[in-house]
C-alpha cells in the first residue's frame, strides 16, 4: 500500500514527467529508481526521440542505474512509475531485482493504448514470476498521473496509438 514517502517520490516522478510536456501527445512517462531514501536514476519515455520502441521511461531508468549503482542487481530498491508498467517494464523489474514497483495510474484509468494486451496485465506477469519477493503497489497519486494521458474513452488519432 503506498505510503506518504512514496507520495513524495511519485509527485518528483510526475515533475519529471512534466518535462517532456503538459500533453498526452507529448508522452509524459516517467521513472524514478529509489534505494536506501536516495535516486539511483532516473528516466523519461524517450521512444520518439531515439526511435527505440524500448526507450520507455522504465528501461531508461534501468540502463542508468547499472552503471550508476556498479550493478544489474537492484534489490532492496522501489521503482516509482507514473504509469502501471507495460509487460517489458514489468520483467525487467523482475530481472532487475527490485523490491517494489510503485506505480500512478492504472491500466482502467487510461486509453488502452499504452498496454499491449487485452488480458494480461502486470499483476499477471508478477504472480507468474519465480521471484515471490516483489511488491506491486498500484494507484499512487492516481488521478494525478492519469490526467497526464490519454483517457479511457478518448478518441485518440491512430498517428499517436502506441500499440493499437
């Protein structure tokens, strides 16, 4: 259950996702790596601006962690997402060791875009996976995040669907 501190973290995360800018076409995603009360890395969505369809805020954050904490291991750090992490975000929690993920809106709180599947959703690839050590906490300043993107029943131009 997210807490005051983690408010803290997702309001910086927010701030951050405002960088990139005050619109849904602009992708205002954004991640912030926390261990120990200090930022590890953090990251933006940057697909468009490297045409790297891996480039979600999360990865970003990811591939500067490594280098920043002289590891790939991560545990006993929270991943703050303004966004429910899409599937590839999600595993590369798990491979990465976080302990928790912390995310704002929700996948029912946003256009259907931002997610690749109907059905299967993070909490599946969490409960699925071997690691029983990591945490998933939903709906952190939630409907500060989501008014960050696209709504669920938004009529979205096909040119800015990410996934559909």
């Amino acid at each position: 259950m997210p807490c005051a501190e983690d408010e803290r973290w997702m309001a910086q995360a927010i701030a951050l996702a405002k960088t990139k800018g005050s619109t849904p076409q602009d992708t205002p995603i954004a991640a912030i790596i926390v261990r120990d009360g200090a930022v590890i890395a953090t990251g933006t969505n940057q697909t468009c601006e490297t045409c790297d369809a891996t480039a979600h805020a999360e990865m970003v954050a990811f591939r500067a962690a490594g280098p920043a904490s002289g590891s790939m291991d991560l545990r006993g750090a929270t991943l703050y997402s303004t966004l429910q992490p899409c599937g590839m975000c999600t595993m590369a929690s798990i491979w990465t060791k976080v302990e928790r993920i912390v995310y704002g809106a929700g996948r029912d709180e946003v256009h259907r875009m931002y997610f690749e599947d109907r059905h299967l959703d993070t909490m599946d690839f969490i409960a699925d996976a071997w690691r029983e050590d990591l945490v998933l906490d939903g709906g952190c300043l939630a409907a500060q995040c989501a008014a960050l993107y696209f709504g669920p029943n938004d009529a979205v131009p096909a040119e800015l669907q990410g996934n559909i």
